[in-house]
C-alpha cells in the first residue's frame, strides 16, 4: 500500500479502489473486444478467447475435461468460454487497482498479458501468418485505456481541493456527482460499451463471412456407388419418447477440443498419407468426389461416455475405404499404426490393420444422414471406424493420415493418460422409462439400446429390483456396426424400483458387470435406474 493510500480516510481508499476495479474492467471489456473484432478482420481462429481456450483444453488434465463433461455437456466450451471472461474480469479489477496506485504497472500487465496471449497464438496448430495480432492489439487497447481511464480516475480523488494532493475523501463518496467523477464515470462506461459493440460486430462479421457454410450448403453430395440397405422395419421401436435409432444431425452429441470450429473450404481441402509408406498419396476434393463412394451405418461413441450416458448417435455415412487409399500408400512392414491429423492439431491413432480390414466400413466420410458433413462434425471431411472409440478414430476436419508405429508416436489423448488403443466396450443403456419421469402403476414398456459395434447384440436382460433377469425382446438390428434397440413389458407397482440391464454380444460374451470410470479407456457396469412409481 502506497503511503497516500494508508493515510487516506477509508472511504477515499474505498473509492479509489472501486475506480481502479472500474478503469481496469473497462479497459479489459474494451482490450477484449477489440481483440474479437480484428481477429474477425485478419485471423477468425486467432481471436484472444480462442487461443486462450484452446490453450486451456490443451493443456487441461483429464480429470478437468472428464469434469467439464459430466458438469457441462456438450456445453462445455461455453461454460469454459463464460469462466475465462469472468477469471478475466476479476484479474482486470485487480489490475486496475495496481494502476491506480503505480501508474504504469497496471497498463503494463495488460500489454504484458497480450504479448503472451499473442506467443500462445502463433504455437497453435494451423495458425496463420497474423495470428499474433488479435492478442497483441487486445493487450495494447486494453493498456492504452487504462492509463487513460486511470489518469481520469485519479483527478476524481484528488479534485476538487487542489490543495490535498494526498486524497480527498469524505466530501467525494461515490455516487456523489462531481464533475470529474462524472466525466470518469462517462468515460469508462464508454470504453467498456465500445468493447462490447466491438465484440458484437466481430461476431456478426465472422458469421457473414462464414462462406464455408454457403459452399457447404450449395454441396450435392455425389450418389453411391454403394448404397447402405435400408433401416429395416421395427428397427426403431414404436415407443413415445423412445431413442432415434438414426441420430438427426442437430442431435448427434459432439465432442472435440475446436473451440471455434474449423473452416475449411473443399476447393483447399487435401489429404495427405505419408510416413512408413512405399509411396506418398495426396488426395484433393474433387478427386475424392470422383471416387466410388459407399454407404455405410455406424454407431459412433465416444470413451467419456459414462454407463447410463448419451454420447452415443447413429447416422449414415457417406465415403471412401481408408483401406484402398493406404493400398495405394503401400506401408511398409514395420508400420502398425495410423496417426490421424485433424487441421487444428488434434491426432488419433488407429492400428493399421483395423483399417486395412476389408469386412470393415473404416471410411473417409464426406456424408452424414444425406448432407454433406455439418460444421461441427468434420466438414469436409473425417474418418469414421466402426468398433473403435472416437478419439482414436474418428478424426474431423481430417488433413493426414501418418502411417507410422504405436511405439514411435502418441496421440491427442494418449498424452493425457487415456489409452492408445479404445476398441469400444459392450454397453447397454435404458432409455424408457425417462430418467426423472414419474409414472402411474399399471402396464409399461421399458426400453433402450445396446451395443458392441463391429461384434453384435444377441440377447438384453432386465431385472427388477431383486427379480429374476428376464429377457427382453430385440428389435432388428440396422447391422453389427450399429446399436440395437430392445424392449420388455411391466407391469409397474406403486413403489420405487430399481431396473438394471445388461447386454451379451453375438460372442456370447456378457457385459462386464464391474463399474469402471471412462478413464483410460471407457467404462464399464451394468446400469440402474431407479423409478417412483405413484
Ligand atoms: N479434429 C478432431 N476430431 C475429433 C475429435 C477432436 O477433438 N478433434 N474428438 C474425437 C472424439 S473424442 C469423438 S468421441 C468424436 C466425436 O465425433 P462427433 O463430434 O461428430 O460426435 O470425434 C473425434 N474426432
Ligand atoms: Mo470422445
């Protein structure tokens, strides 16, 4: 504490320090916004938020990511977003206090800040020639505002006795309307407004110039050379409110560390296998297109995926066999491993034999239920492997493929604890009655869905509370690769009840009954929900 500060009457000190917050949150809104509108402007991936973010995810242990997606959801990034505003706000009000009391040190957290923002941005994958800029012009605002906001702030306590330069106090409280405090107040309120209209206008910029999604709409995915065969009847249970057994596209869960979901143009998108190879394959768009593409049914999940959970859809994809382009790569003997690379960065890595299967529909997807690949689920292009958890397979935005060896090289995850391999684990989940619904006694149907894609359902069990396990019914299976919906009738009795089921696949394998976490990799435990029924 400065001496003028400790010999001040306590409310000056106060309204010093409320000054300071303000000047310091004003200037960081203002910093910030500026920081959203040129990275509109110059590098959209590049915005101060973005890298900040994506640093965060990056470099977050999984226990925080198992966290933030139990907690959140799908939600997770905007939570992620909404807590780097506020740990910014707080910090801002801090820094705006330091400036106040030393001139110079608070503007120089700000500038500092923005520097290292700015280093952060140039190390992101796929990051662009002025990525740099956002942040660095962030930071300079910011600090620019605050010695400015600061310097109004300071007149406010030491008017209107030019005489007490050591502070004011007792005839200035806040709220009290001197011309200086006004015009402060006017001035900070500005700054912190133009932030705002400065973060407004960046966005609306970004999605104006979203021409990717125009491309993408104007897209008329080519027929298949192969088609999928048709959802059998029955196959989705007549049931109200039960599951899709084909996931729409809206609802399809999605999970990725992208902050700001890539842009990729088709006309720019390439493909490139490289590594243990005879021969470096690079594949463009059009010559994709031009390739006789098949359809195929999978059921993608995901590892976090807890027993009970719904990271978990089913859709018709649309591509080209991995398997006939690392035909044309040849890789060599030694190679076992296939290090996937999306254009931001993010790797999985599946063993090259899975993908060279030929009983296996492991594609390069440009097509999901009919349309073109959405945004957020790998537009242009991605991988899809049945069988496989999606952090080792189902790479999006998808620009290499390394063939290479699981003992040379790591991927995303496998570098925060999960493991190298995620074939997918036997799982089975009750959908019907909804979680939470209560319910009259009488006649019901409980229902759900299994599965072990690649493998197959043979036969669902449901017991309730310490009742036999009685078998429930399957509905036809779309195929292997996908989950399978099952049903059996209850007649409910007022009472709580506890209805658990489990799964045994076409190896006659039974669920494992054990409960596991998601980590390192997937969980495992028959599911219980328990129901009131009144
Ligand atoms: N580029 C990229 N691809 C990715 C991921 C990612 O973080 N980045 N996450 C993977 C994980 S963990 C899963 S479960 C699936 C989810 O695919 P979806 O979002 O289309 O459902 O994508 C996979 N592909
Ligand atoms: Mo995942």
């Amino acid at each position: 504490m400065t001496r003028e500060a400790s010999v001040a009457p306590p409310v000056a000190a106060k309204a010093s320090a409320l000054s300071g917050a303000a000047a310091g949150v004003a200037s960081a809104v203002l910093g910030a916004g500026v920081g959203e509108l040129v990275a509109a402007m110059v590098a959209p991936s590049s915005s101060p938020f973005s890298v900040v973010g994506g640093v965060l995810i990056d470099r977050a242990p999984s226990w925080a990511k198992d966290a933030a997606i139990s907690l959140f959801g799908t939600a997770d990034k905007l939570a992620l977003l909404v807590g780097i505003a506020i740990v910014l706000l707080a910090a801002a009000a801090g820094v705006g206090v330091l400036e106040l009391r030393r001139p110079w040190s608070g503007a120089a957290v700000f500038a500092a800040l923005g520097a290292v923002v700015a280093v952060l941005a140039m190390t992101r994958a796929g990051a662009s020639g002025l990525a740099w800029l956002p942040s660095l012009a962030a930071g300079l605002v910011a600090a620019t505002a605050l010695r400015l906001l600061a310097g109004l702030a300071r007149r406010t306590t030491d008017a209107p006795s030019p005489a007490s330069a050591a502070g004011d106090g007792v005839d200035h409280a806040p709220g009290d309307e001197h011309p200086s405090r006004r015009r402060f107040l006017v001035w900070a309120g500005a700054s912190a407004a133009a932030g705002v209209l400065a973060a407004i206008a960046g966005t609306a910029l970004q999605a104006g110039s979203r021409s990717i999604d125009a491309v993408r709409r104007a897209l008329r995915l080519p027929a298949p050379a192969v088609a999928a065969p048709p959802v059998p009847a029955g196959a989705q249970l007549d049931l109200v409110g039960m599951t899709h057994v084909v996931t729409p596209n809206a609802s399809f869960y999605r999970i990725d560390t992208a902050l700001v979901v890539p842009q990729i143009d088709p006309a720019d998108w390439s493909l490139r296998i490289h590594g243990l190879v005879e021969r470096e394959v690079e594949i463009g768009w059009d010559e994709l297109l031009a390739l006789p593409l098949e359809e195929s049914w999978t059921t993608l999940a995901c590892v976090s995926n807890p027993v009970g959970g719904d990271l978990i859809g089913n859709a018709k994809w649309l591509g080209y066999p991995i398997r006939l382009l690392l035909e044309r790569a040849r890789p060599t003997a030694e190679a076992d491993m296939v290090l996937s690379r999306s254009i931001d960065g993010f790797t999985a890595s599946t063993p090259l034999e899975v993908l060279q299967e030929d009983t296996r529909d492991a594609i390069l997807a440009i097509g999901m239920n009919d349309e073109p690949l959405p945004p957020e689920h790998g537009f242009p292009v991605r991988m899809v492997v049945p069988g496989l958890y999606g952090y080792v397979s189902a790479t999006k935005w998808v620009t290499e493929l390394e063939v290479t060896r699981f003992d040379r090289a790591d991927a995303y995850w496998t570098t925060r604890g999960w493991s190298a391999k995620g074939p997918i684990k036997l799982q089975s989940r009750i959908d019907l009655p909804r979680r939470g619904h209560g319910f009259a006694p009488g006649d019901t149907t409980i229902a759900g869905v299994a599965w072990h894609q690649h493998v197959g359902i043979a036969k669902v069990e449901v017991q309730i509370d310490d009742g036999p396990w009685r078998e429930a019914s399957l509905a036809p299976a779309i195929s292997d690769d996908t989950w399978v919906q099952w049903s059996i009738p209850w007649k409910a009795e007022a009472g709580s009840h506890a209805i658990r089921c489990r799964a045994t696949n076409t190896k006659g394998e039974l669920q494992i009954e054990t409960d596991a976490w998601p980590a390192p990799d997937g969980a495992t435990g028959w599911q219980q929900l328990n129901v009131e029924v009144a």
